[in-house]
C-alpha cells in the first residue's frame, strides 16, 4: 500500500457528491428554502460549532457521546452542532428576544454525529426546516406538520406518509400507572427504538395487572386512521392522556382542511429521540427506508434553558435521506439537462463567446469549448455531457 494512500480517502461516515448528485441536492434545497419564504420563514444560519453546554441544555448529556468535541484556546469544551432546534432557540433567546412573535424561523444546514453509517445515515448530512417560535396555538402545529408534507412534495418525493403522535399521551399512561422514574426512562428508550420486545420484557417486570400491563404493550400497535384515536381513548383514564387525545384530534382536522390528511396517519408509539419534545410529534417515512426522512413536533421547555421561556414548534428533514427516497423510487435515471454545446472551428473563438454571451442572457445553460474542434467531436462530447442542442461556428 502507498504510503500516503489515506490522502485519497475521506473521514468516516462523510461523502463525495459527484456533479449530478450535487445539481440534485441543490435543487432540492433550493426548491425547499423557496416553499419555507413562501409561507413567511426567514432564513438564519448558526455556526456549525457551539459551546458543549448549549447543545445539551435541551437533551442533557443523552446524546453527548454521539457528539464531535474539540477544545478551543481557553480549554472550553466546544461540539459540533447535531442537530439545529438547539442552535436556534440559542439564537433566538440571545439576539431576537425583542423581535415581535411568533417568529418564523427556517434554516438548511449540515450537522454531525457519530453513528454506524450507513446508506442515508451519514456522521454529516443535511437538513431543512423551520421552527415557529411564540405561539401554543394547535393552528401551528398543524402548519408545521402541513409545510412538511408540502416540503416533501416539493422536493418531488410522492410515496410516504407521516405518523402523528403525542408525547403528553405517552407520559400520562406511565402516570397513570405509576411507574418508577427508572421504568419510565426504559419504556421511554424502548418505544424510541420502536422495540416491542424490550418493551414487553420491561412491561412484564412491573407489578402492573394483567389489563394495565395489556394496555402498556398496546401503545406500539395503535397505529392507523382516526379509529385508533377512539381505541386509545379506551386506555387514556386520566386527563393527560385524554387532553393528548384530544390534541390529535384538532389538529387532524386541520390537517383535513390543508388537504394533506391523506398521507396523515396516528401513530402513538412514536415518541422521538429527542427528550425535549412536550406535546404533538411526528415522523414521515417513504417505502424501502427504515428510517424517517422527517420528523419534528412541539417543544415548550427548551428556551427556558436559555432563560427565554418560549413555546415552539417545528420540524427538520433530512436532504440526503429524501435524495435516497427518490432515488429508490424513481424508475430510471436520468442526465442533467443542458441546453446547449457551443463548439466552433479555427479563428471562430469571438464570435462563440458572443453567442454563449447572448443565450446566458436568456437564461440558457451552455457549455462552450475551449479550443477549436471539429463539429464530428464536438457532437460526441455534447451526447456524453447531456446536452440538448450543438451550437457549432465554423
């Protein structure tokens, strides 16, 4: 092996993108940050490294080993960001606290974090999203969860669908059961890990009654259109639960009116990974991945971390998972469009600029040669770049 063959490579869990995926990603982004301003979010950006402390006000230390830590000269601890709620409510508890509410916010950027790579599953990858900061209201959940759907849509993904659920409808039945913080936290990582196993082992541990310990298992199943709220209704025995219910239910109906409900089915195992979630939740998934390519929901605790109590809602995609969604729906591929290849014969070379001067001004895509060829090669190159039309000057 050449002794400087790492030269070559690429940290793990990171990527090249070659040219079309590259055209491919930024249309997609493009498409998506257009569809955010239309519905009246601003675009900010945050650096990609913040203070350790920041990023763990609103999960605490749960998701620090799966951080990148550096140090910086005065020996603080600094992490790259792993995800952009946080970053965000940093910002808007520091420098927007005097901005008129709600704010809307939106942003597409790069995070980090250390996992098993794999196809959609990069250590750095991408999203898009927005946060609605200001407002309790169930009318912005429902905006959220509809410019998702949309921004999914628009990205030109038509196969997937959301799953809706409510951490308050979660909490309020271990309540209601009065199991231990420690059980809690095992039935919380067992239905984050969507594992009814584990979550039927724990569950059978407890000194629950048989019914109690039927209605826990339950909870993964509940899983379809708006009869599954009525089954969950029937495990639901306090108010908690039944407000929860009761929120999903508005905001389904909501979601009726934006003409997305379709694509719109409960869920109440989904609980998200995230612990800063309060209320509402969602993931959307599309055939063939077993992972979603959004997910987001209500978060009221996590600016008062930054001394800014602030109820929220958003919701972040991830661009590269939603490029492999597409990929594996799409029937075939396809090469870039092009308008046009300029070539052009000895001492032709100004009048070729001229043209390529004049269609660029008409918004066309042209390629111009660099050096004189003969109009037989240049149409052979025109075919291999994808090309439409040869423009040749002889």
């Amino acid at each position: 092996m050449p002794e400087n063959e790492w030269m070559f490579g690429i940290p793990y869990g990171t990527r090249d993108l070659l040219p079309q995926e590259a055209q491919e990603k930024r249309r997609v982004e493009a498409a998506l940050m257009e569809l955010f301003y239309c519905w009246g979010y601003d675009e900010v950006a945050t650096p990609a490294i913040e203070y350790l402390d920041t990023l763990t006000i609103g999960s605490g230390r749960s998701l620090e080993p799966q951080m990148f830590k550096l140090f910086d000269k005065d020996n603080r601890t600094l992490a790259l960001r792993h995800e952009m709620t946080t970053p965000i409510a940093r910002l808007v508890a520091s420098r927007m606290k005097e901005e008129p509410l709600p704010l809307k916010l939106a942003y597409i950027s790069n995070v980090f974090r250390s996992e098993q790579a794999q196809a959609g599953r990069q250590c750095e990858f991408n999203q898009g999203g927005v946060e609605l900061i200001g407002t309790n209201d169930v009318t912005a959940d429902a905006e959220v969860i509809a410019l998702a759907i949309e921004s999914i849509q628009a990205a030109g993904l038509q196969e997937f669908q959301v799953c809706l659920g409510q951490v308050d409808f979660i909490s309020g039945m271990m309540r209601q059961l009065h199991l231990t913080e420690s059980q809690q936290e095992r039935v919380t990582h067992a239905l984050e890990r969507h594992d009814l196993v584990a979550l039927a082992a724990i569950t059978e541990e407890t000194n629950l009654s048989a019914a109690a310990k039927e209605s826990m298992k339950k909870v993964p199943t509940l899983h379809g259109k708006q009869d599954v709220l009525q089954e969950a209704y029937s495990i639901a025995l306090n108010e908690q639960g039944r407000r929860a219910l009761d929120n999903l239910s508005e905001i389904y109906r909501l979601l009726q009116e934006y003409g997305v409900a379709d694509v719109v089915y409960f869920d109440l195992g989904v609980i998200r990974s995230l612990n800063y979630y309060t209320g509402m939740v969602f993931e959307a998934y599309a055939p063939g991945l077993g992972y979603p390519i959004c997910g987001g929901g209500r978060y009221d605790q996590l600016l008062a971390g930054f001394g800014n109590a602030c109820p929220a809602t958003g919701f972040a995609l991830g661009i590269e998972r939603l490029l492999l969604a597409k990929e594996r729906q799409r029937r075939e591929k396809t090469l870039p469009q092009k308008d046009c290849y300029i070539a052009y014969a000895h001492d032709q070379l100004p009048k070729a600029l001229q043209e390529a001067k004049r269609l660029r001004a008409q918004g066309k895509v042209c390629e111009m040669a660099f050096q004189p060829q003969t109009e037989q090669h240049a149409d052979a190159y025109r075919k291999s770049k994808g090309h439409q039309e040869l423009i040749y000057l002889s």
